[in-house]
C-alpha cells in the first residue's frame, strides 16, 4: 500500500496534494466559509466555545492515525484524508470484474457515482443537526466529549464527500456541495434526503440508540461503498470507517450503561419484576420495557434506510462496480452473481415466507441481512449485563418487518415476534411495542445536566474506562 503524508498546516488539511491543484483548492476554500457558517448555526447549540478533548485524525496509517487535545469546536482541523492506495487494486465486482480500478469517474457511470456521494454526504450533517441541543443535557462531562466527537467527525465525513464532489463532477459537484449545506434536518421545505434523519433526537437514550444502530447502517453503507471500483470513493470510505467505529462504540457502550444503571437500582431497592414500570421509574432510572420501545423504533427506522429489498438500482450499481457487497473482497463466489438467488421475506397469500429470488435484485436485502447480523452482538452483551443482575428479561430485535414504512413489508402491520395484524389490533397494541407519550416524558425527566467532573447522571452508569486512559475525573470538556 502506498500514501501520501498529511499536509497538516494547510487551511484544510490533506494527504490529496491539494497544493498541487490550485483550481480544486480555491473551490474548497470558497466552500469553507459556508461549512463554518452551517457549523457555528448548526452545530453543537451553546458550546462552541468550549474546550474539548478530541481526537483529530493526523495520519492514515493503521497506527498513530489520530492526537487527543483539548480544541474549540470551529477550530477543529476537519482535513481530506484518504486511505492508503492498494498497488494493482482491481474492480472487486461486476461487468467489470479484474480490471484496473478507476482513479477517474468513468463516463458511463457518472450520474449513478454523483447520486451515491451526495445520498452518502447528506447523512453526515444531518446527525449533526439532529444532535445539536443535547449537549444542554448531558449525564457527563464525558458524554458531552463523546456526542462532540461524534459531531465533528460526521463534520469531517461531509468533508470527504465533498471532495469528491468537488474534485470530480465539475460545477455539478460544486452545485451538489453547496446543496448540502443548505438542506436541513427535519425542513418542511428542504429535508434531509433519508427519512431517518428527518427525526428528532430529543433525548440521550435516543442518542444512543442512533449511535448504535443508524450509525451501524452507516457502516454498512462505506463497507460497500469501500468495495467501489471508483478507487478515491474505496480509499475515502476505508479511511471514514475507521473513525466510525468510535460512534457504535458511544451507541453500544451507552445502551449498556443505562441498562446498568437500572437493574443495579432495582437490585439495590429489592425490586425483583421489571415489568414494574412505575416502581422502577420511581428510582430515577429507564425501565427495561422502555428500552425495549426504544430498541424497536430505531431498529426498525433504521431498516428502512437500506431501501427496498429488491432493487434494480442496487443491480445496477453492482453491475457496474461502484457499490459491492459487505465484505465483498472475502466473499468466495463469482462476484457477479449471474444466476445466482438469494431468499427474501415476501408477503404471499397472507403469509410471510421466504422466496428465492435473483441475487442482484436482491443486494439491499443482503445488506439489511447483515446489519442486522452485527446488531445481534451487542444486544446479547446488553442481556448478559440483565441476567446477570439475576432479571429474567431480554432485550430483542424485533421482527424485520415490524414498523416498516418502506420496502416488501410496508403497507402491512406486523408485530415484534413477526405476527400478522389486523390495522385494529395494531393500533390496540401499538403501545406496547412502540414508545408512548409516557415513556417520552419521563425519558426527558431525567435529562438533567451533570457538568460535574467524573460525575455521572443517575440514570446512567459511569463507564469502565476513561478516554485515553484518562482518571474518572478528568475535565473532558472545559466549559466558558
């Protein structure tokens, strides 16, 4: 593998050879001032003046990659950096199997490459905004760094995809970027692309849950796109995923210290039934049956996002070689697919069941199949920290085709275990399943700030290490 040395004194630090270009350069600098301008407007909401132990990226070695210091938020040094290029990388899939990888945008596949940049972009400041307000609220000093963390490396991945843009589709890139900035979480008139960054994140359990399965998604999503035969999209992606690992750390870390937090309260106050939700609220901690709400809705939002299970522009993109499989270079077949079937879950005489059908039709569904695969783990590490509190109760993932607003299984009400309903029973139930009003207002009566160093809400355990080996009381964030 070969890489290029990180020009970390520039305006925008780079390992591209920015310098080298003058004209891709001036775009970016002219696009910069407009990025600083959404950040202070919408970013991280009464802390921007705040000192924050961060990491910042300064390398894309395996090793060494990333400095911790304390930074203002707007002083961050979002950068440009790609990971090493693979001598003799070869097109991982498709019509084009074997042959040398792209370094330039291939004409034929120009729009389907823009529109997979610009989907990938929006979702980076969309998190942002939706997360901006809950650094009023924090359980933690050590929470506030970490939701901080997590923003301004979605800040520096709309960086990256910008670059793309910018560096290889002329003005209509150019046009593209500047539309990203000007899209808003949530807008009646100019929303986020993707219906799930539309929503709110109103409190810190949501945020967790985002961080582990939305973020998780996004996983998914730069695995494939680290497969693209385009080689600056791969070599972006592959670098991208590297920070993202950090943000379904916040997600799962955090699930499982609420949960922790409360079953060792019920322990402590004799309460041996979780299903007792007033008497466990009562303790100032979530009860395990909200947990389970919560974990239903995102999940489920969060399958949305790979679309409908059978997709010809998924085809297509494989086709052609600019989006693979997961882990398409470790799977052992023709990587092309002809002939090949994969089962889907379809509704058939009133029935859900499972029917083969083409593989490249099928690209979303194997995708979602794998997600939800590397969800499974983290929910059993969650459900080991219940049993062994001595709880008999367990945390699932709910049916795929619970709560679905897109693909095969809209249209239909499903429950969690994966039973057909009629709309009368859903709607006499949805309580059950999904979070309520109740569960919404007393989530947010607990959401009281802790800026206390190495103190921790109530309703949260503190975690089992600090940051870079930092003591219990390090002051993670120094507030104005």
């Amino acid at each position: 593998m070969t890489s290029q040395k990180v020009d970390y004194d520039a305006l925008i630090p780079n390992n591209v050879g920015l310098a080298d270009d003058p004209k891709l350069q001036r775009a970016l600098e002219e696009w910069h001032p407009g990025y600083i301008d959404w950040w202070m407007s919408m970013g991280p909401d009464g802390f921007q003046m705040a000192d924050v132990y961060l990491r910042t990226a300064i390398s894309v070695e395996n090793e060494g990659w990333a400095k911790f210091d304390f930074v203002k938020m707007p002083e961050y040094r979002w950068g440009i950096l790609l990971a090493p290029a693979v001598d003799g990388r070869t097109i991982p899939c498709g019509a084009h199997v074997g042959e040398p990888a792209w370094q330039e945008v291939p004409g034929e596949y120009r729009a389907m490459l823009r529109r997979l940049i610009v989907i990938q972009g929006d979702t980076e400041p969309a998190s942002v905004e939706q997360q901006r307000f809950l650094g009023a609220t924090a359980p933690s000093l050590y929470d506030m760094r970490n939701l901080f963390q997590v923003n301004v490396e979605e800040g520096r991945h709309l960086w990256a995809m910008v670059y793309l843009l910018q560096k290889y589709f002329g003005r209509d890139g150019r046009e593209e970027a500047h539309e990203l900035l000007r899209r808003q979480s949530g807008s009646e008139e100019r929303p986020r692309m993707l219906g799930a960054f539309n929503e709110e994140t109103p409190d810190w359990l949501s945020f967790f849950m985002f961080t582990y399965f939305t973020d998780r998604d996004g996983k998914m999503q730069l695995e494939a796109l680290a497969q693209s035969g385009f080689d600056p999209l791969s070599r972006t992606c592959r670098f991208m995923l590297a920070e993202e690992a950090h943000h379904m750390f916040v997600g799962y870390t955090g699930v499982r210290r609420v949960v922790k937090a409360t079953v060792e309260a019920m322990v402590a106050a004799g309460i041996d039934d979780p299903s007792d939700i007033e008497a466990v609220r009562a303790l100032g901690v979530i009860d395990l049956p909200t947990i389970q709400r919560k974990t239903n809705l995102h999940f489920s939002l969060t399958l949305d996002l790979f679309g409908s299970e059978e997709s010809t522009n998924a085809a297509n993109f494989f086709n052609a070689g600019i989006k693979g499989r997961y882990h398409e270079d470790k799977l052992d077949d023709d990587h092309q697919l002809a002939g090949d079937t994969y089962p889907v879950s379809k509704l058939v005489d009133g029935a859900l069941v499972s029917v083969e059908v083409p593989a490249l039709n099928a690209l979303n569904a194997r995708l979602r199949d794998d997600f939800i695969d590397d969800c499974q783990g983290g929910v059993t590490r969650w459900n080991r920290v219940i049993a062994d509190a001595g709880f008999d109760f367990a945390i699932r993932l709910p049916h795929p085709a619970f709560n679905r607003k897109i693909g095969e299984f809209s249209g239909i009400e499903v429950s969690p275990e994966g039973e057909l309903l009629a709309q009368a029973d859903w709607d006499a139930r949805r309580d059950e399943w999904l979070p309520t009003a109740a569960d919404r207002a007393h989530i947010e009566s607990l959401m009281q700030s802790e800026f206390r160093p190495g103190e921790f809400a109530g309703w949260i355990a503190p975690p089992s290490k600090g940051i870079k080996g930092q003591p219990e009381d390090f002051l993670y964030v120094k507030l104005p």
